[in-house]
C-alpha cells in the first residue's frame, strides 16, 4: 500500500496540487478535527464509488491510518484503484506535526 506522510500532504496543499482528499471517520469524529477531507464515513465509502477520483491522486485518512488503510485495500482489491495513498498516522500525526490547534482524540 502506498502512504504519505502530513509534510508531503502539506507541500501539496501549500504548492495547489491536485488530488482529492478523503476524510473516512464518522462525522461525530469530524465535528472534533478536521483537514478538510471530504467526509465518506468507513461504513460507506463501497457505497460512494462515483465520489473516489480514478484520474488523480486520492488520499484518504482517519485518525491513525488504520482504517484508511482498511478501506484502501478494500477498493484496490474490490474496485482496482491504483491512486490510492493512505495518510501516514492519520489526522493525529496532522496534529502532532502540522497544527497543533487541531483536537485530538
């Protein structure tokens, strides 16, 4: 699987890549932090197909990585996505390395 890590996600940001970013936690996960991910909970995302780009880069991210990276096997193995990359440490390590005003939990 492949990752990226939060200063590579930030580089992105700061230069106006293209990619899609999603955001795979429960909303009342995205009520206490978020990067501005689109929000398509776990339960869900095999149920959101259409809403995952095949054209562009796609990271996807949650709180650690762990169910990013379950949902990411998920569509590769089910849907052939080959533009996945997962969050490396989630929306924690976003915190931790990038912006400390975000919330954890």
């Amino acid at each position: 699987m492949k990752e990226i890590s939060v200063q590579d996600l930030n580089r992105m940001r700061e230069k106006g890549e293209n990619f899609q970013l999603i955001d795979v936690r429960e909303p009342h996960e995205a009520e206490i932090a978020e990067i501005g991910g689109e929000l398509i909970p776990m339960g869900n995302i095999l149920l959101n197909i259409d809403r995952i780009a095949k054209d562009k880069m796609v990271i996807i991210h949650c709180r650690s990585g762990a169910r990013s990276a379950s949902v990411i096997l998920a569509l590769e193995k089910q849907h052939g996505f080959t533009n996945l990359y997962n969050l490396k440490g989630g929306i924690l390590a976003w915190a931790r390395e990038i912006d400390s005003s975000i919330a954890t939990y």
